[in-house]
C-alpha cells in the first residue's frame, strides 16, 4: 500500500499474523523518499515482491537437524542479502 506522508510516499506492508513474533513488528513502513507517485508504484512493486519473498522464506525455512524456525538473525540477514 502506498501513503502519502508529507511530501513523500512510504510503502506500508502488514507482516503475517504467524510470523510477527519472528520479526518482532505488526508491519513495516518504509519512506519511498519520493513525492513522485509514479515513481513511488515503482518502488512500492519491488518492495512488494521483496517482502513476499522474505515471507514465503521465513515460512518455508528450518533449521533441518532440530526441525525449529528460523532466528531474527537469520532474518535480518535475508533482508540485507
């Protein structure tokens, strides 16, 4: 979702019932740092599909010798990869 903020757009994504004790965060707002609503739609698609993939991996991914879900940290690093 796009939301126009001040000036500029921020991309707005709820983050999945089941996965918020994981991220620690109902949702994440992020600034698009853009008054350009086209510009903004841009952004916003690829953080989209960035989002949706963190999420298809942080469901899918475990930890196959204990069988538990993945850490914060291993997040955080899908996120910065």
């Amino acid at each position: 979702m796009l939301a126009l903020v001040g000036a500029h757009y921020h991309f707005r994504r709820v983050v999945p019932v089941a996965l918020r004790p994981l991220f620690g965060k109902t949702e994440f707002w992020i600034s698009l740092k853009t008054g350009s609503k086209s510009e903004a739609r841009l952004s916003a698609m690829a953080l989209h599909a960035r989002t949706s993939a963190l999420f298809r991996t942080a469901r899918t991914m475990t930890d196959p010798a204990q069988n538990k879900p993945i850490t914060k940290d291993d997040l955080l690093a899908l996120v910065w990869i």
